[in-house]
C-alpha cells in the first residue's frame, strides 16, 4: 500500500491528475468542445501510460 501511494506522489501522476482535472473544469464550463478535451486528454494519458510502460519493462529487464 505504501508503495503504491509514493508512485501516486510521483510528478507525472500529479501532472496528470492536474491537467485531468484542469481539462474536465474547461470543458464543463464550456470553455473546450468535448472534442478538444478528448484530444487533449487522449494524449495526456497515452504519455503517462506509456513511460509508465517503458519504465516497467526496464525495471524487469535489469
């Protein structure tokens, strides 16, 4: 459990988390379509899944 929340803390999940958040208020508020922050959003996550993703496998690879 501890380790789980100190990669929650990690700078690139409070990005993410930051910018989700951030996105989600604009486009509520109506100043994003749904379509840009479906853009946005997409590729927010992609980069975060994705150097979670190469940092996993070089972690299993040492």
């Amino acid at each position: 459990m501890k380790k789980e929340l100190e990669k929650l803390i990690d700078v690139k999940s409070i990005v993410t988390l930051t910018l989700t958040v951030a996105f989600v208020i604009q486009t509520v508020r109506g100043v994003m379509t749904s379509g840009q922050f479906l853009t946005v959003f997409t590729t927010v996550i992609a980069f975060y899944f994705g150097t979670q993703y190469r940092k996993n496998g070089k972690e299993e690879t040492e």
